[in-house]
C-alpha cells in the first residue's frame, strides 16, 4: 500500500513546520508504520525522536525494548526509552495512561508536536467505550486528529486510516513487530469492545467502524462550540491552574461545568470520572471559604484556598532534601524536580539580591519552623509573611530559602533580607523557581 493512501500531503506539510516530531513508539503494529512512513520522507526523518515507556506490566518489556531500540537504529532516528512504575491495582489503564503522557510532556515544547499512532478502529472503540461510561458531549468526540496539548501539539497522523490498511501496509514492506499480550485480554474494557463486541456489531452493519468515526467527527464539532464559550467565559475567571470561584458561579450552572471540564481537560489532557467532577461542584465550589478541601483522581488533585480553585499535580510536591549547596551560583541548579534559575537584575527590587561573595556558602534549604526574616528593618516570621502573601498551604513547604552563611538571604519569588536586597541593582539577581512541569503559585 503506497504511503499517499494513508497520509496526504496537507498533513505532512503540517508536520514539516515543527523543529521535532515526538512519537510515541510502543513496537506495535501502529506505531511502527507511521515511525516507518514518516522516515520515508527526508524533510520529516530528522526530526523524528521516537519514545518508548516500559510500563513494567510486562515481563516481556525489557525485550520489546531492544526491538523498538534496533528498529530504530536501522531507520537511523532518534531513540529514548523512559521507565515508568505503576503501583495500582485498579484502574490500571488510565493511570498507565497520565504516567505516558507525563513522559511525553518531558520532550515536547511549542517548536514540536507530539505523534500517536491511534486510527479509526481505535476511534471507533473510543466513542463505545465513552458512550458504556456516560460521557458528554467531549468524551463522545473521542480522539481529534490534531488538538493544542500542554505547550504543544498532539496528532494522530492516521485516525482516518483502517487498522487493515496499516497491516496491508507492515507486509507490502515486510515490517516486524511486537505483539503485547495484554491487548487479548477481555478483562480491559477497550480488548472487551474490540474482541467481542465491535465484531457482533461488523455482522449486523459491517461500516460500522466508519459510522462511528463519522459520528464522533460530528460530536467534535459542537464540542469546538462549547470550547470556544470556554474560553470567552474563562477570560477574566481562569489564571492558569486557578480559578476565581466567585466569578465562575456567576455564570450558569450549565456554563459553569463546561468552563470547569474545558479547565480540567485542557491542563491534564484527559478527563477524570464523572464521580470525580461531580464532587468538585459539590464539595469544592460550594465549599466555605475557610475550608480546605480537595479531590483527587490519579496524581491530580483539585484543591480550594480561599476564593480560589487549584488543580495540583501531586508528583510536583514529592519531598525534597533537608539542604541543597548551591555550589556554582549564579548558574542554574535542579534539585529534584525543583528547577532554581537566575537572571540579572538591573535596578532596586524587593527580589533583587547581591552577589554573594565567594567565601559564603550558599544553601537552598526549606521551612521548618521559627524561620525569620529581615524585611524593612524589622525580623518578620516567615509563617505569617506566607499567610498575608497568600500562598496556598501545600505550597508552603515547598518554596525554596536561599540561606547564604547560614542566614536566610531570601525567601525566592517572595522577598529579599535587607542585609542581602540590592541597594542600586549592580552585580546583582533575581531567582526564578518552577517546578518540573509546572511552576510556583506566588
């Protein structure tokens, strides 16, 4: 089967404007024909970075590995393989799903667009498997071929291609690939969809597979409709990973829900429960200003300070080291996942800070407690300094101190002690922190 039967060549020229293509490359059937097809085209097989994640569900992981690893060696395209580790028990699909796409997000940036290798038959148990759950609107649209995703863009080369045509495909070019074991097994409710219902349903209307994906295309376009109001309603109430709670329960009750699924899809790039979201209007929104309280759904949680709404990627707050020596200030340090940068400051700020001098020890450390602060001539409690700055209390913790011989010098993206505050900005520095994947609330 030729290659312009499966792409055409709008979309490759779309492709050919991005600096990297990110494909996520499981070995299977999908993924290694459009891996295969793009690298046909020399404009497009440089760019190619192909990703693996051994899921560790698998003893067979390992191995297919090595296959995808040689695979691309052959093709002469860029290969990485990510481990990750599942602990649940249940709901194994989903949470295998974030953690892929949480791998994914690693390589993207908006000068690359990430590749799946999804196709109509997927779209087709896609939009059964939404329908069995109770979805809306946006779970009925199922997967879109091409759709803004964290700070990039993610396309689904071939989600108007047939799975028999990708097979038909593999053979005329005599391709080899991994067969994952857990694809047959009917437990997983999408192998269930595909192995004995989609086949009932061939029997009574064998374009059934087509029918649906046109049925989703429709379900696509009234969900663009509802996105558009999203975003005209979340102008002036959504901050990023925040929103205003009093003025979102201004709108409509049926205005607010679409702005809230719009918020939640758009930050994590998958839905949770219909269970989930419900509790969030029921406990969260409604919740008392004094209260704190909080949803969670896979690492995510969806919390309430004051009068707002956060929604937290909980691998951002894992536990950091008691003390970090920042051995070559000013140049950037990582501590785990916490990125610390600087930048020269060019004029008196209250985040403005001097160049230590050589001989003192810098020291990225985090509160405890009785930590205090010389601000404006006075030593101020760095506890109640994060209660009047409004910093959201699982974040409190979290927030690097810039301890230079000892004295806490800054508390960074918040103040600098008068002792180390820059009096006319020469020979001196602004810290920045972001969490990996994220950034600071201040």
């Amino acid at each position: 089967m030729s290659e312009a039967s499966l792409l055409d060549n709008a979309l490759l020229d779309s492709l050919a404007q991005y600096d990297s293509l990110i494909l996520g490359f499981s070995g299977g059937l999908d993924s290694t024909a459009l891996l295969h097809l793009l690298a046909q085209y020399p404009a497009l097989k440089n760019k190619l970075h192909a990703i693996y994640v051994d899921h560790g569900l698998s003893a067979n992981s390992e191995q297919w590995g090595a296959h995808c690893q040689n695979f691309c060696k052959q093709l002469e395209i860029c290969f990485t393989s990510e481990a990750i580790k599942i602990t649940a028990q249940s709901n194994i699909e989903s949470i295998a799903r974030i953690k892929r796409y949480e791998i994914f997000k690693k390589y993207c940036d908006t000068s690359s667009c990430l590749l799946l290798a999804h196709h109509q038959d997927d779209q087709a148990e896609t939009l059964l498997l939404q329908l069995a759950r109770g979805t809306g609107i946006t779970g009925m649209g199922a997967m879109q071929e091409k759709q803004s995703w964290q700070n990039s863009i993610k396309i689904r080369p071939f989600l108007s291609v047939t799975k028999a045509q990708l097979l038909n495909y593999a053979r005329e070019h005599k391709l080899t690939w991994v067969d994952d074991e857990s694809n047959i097994d009917s437990r997983f409710s999408r192998n269930f969809l595909r192995h004995q219902i989609i086949p009932l349903l061939k029997q009574q209307w064998p374009g059934v597979v087509k029918t649906l994906a046109r049925a989703s295309k429709h379900c696509q376009h009234a969900n663009d409709c509802l996105e558009d109001l999203a975003i005209i309603d979340g102008l002036n109430i959504v901050n990023g990973n925040v929103i205003d709670i009093p003025k979102l329960v201004q709108l409509s009750i049926s205005r607010q829900r679409n702005l809230v699924y719009y918020w939640l899809y758009n930050q994590v790039g998958s839905m949770p429960s219909e269970a989930t979201c419900e509790r969030i209007f029921s406990e969260i929104i409604t919740a008392k200003q004094d209260a704190v309280p909080l949803v969670q759904w896979a690492n995510y949680t969806v919390r309430r300070y004051q009068k707002s709404l956060y929604l937290v990627d909980e691998l951002l707050l894992i536990d950091l080291p008691e003390v970090t020596i920042w051995h070559d200030f000013p140049n950037k340090v990582q501590i785990n996942n916490l990125v610390l940068s600087t930048r020269k400051s060019s004029a008196r700020s209250k985040l403005s800070i001097q160049h230590p001098k050589t001989c003192d020890k810098i020291e990225i450390k985090f509160r405890q407690k009785g930590e205090v602060i010389l601000i404006n001539g006075h030593s101020r409690r760095l506890k109640k300094l994060l209660q009047q700055w409004g910093v959201t209390p699982w974040l409190r913790d979290k927030i690097p101190l810039l301890y230079i011989g000892g004295e806490l010098a800054a508390v960074i993206g918040h103040v600098v002690s008068d002792k180390y505050c820059s009096l006319d900005g020469k020979n001196s520095y602004i810290i920045d922190y972001k969490f990996w994947g994220g950034t600071h609330e201040s």
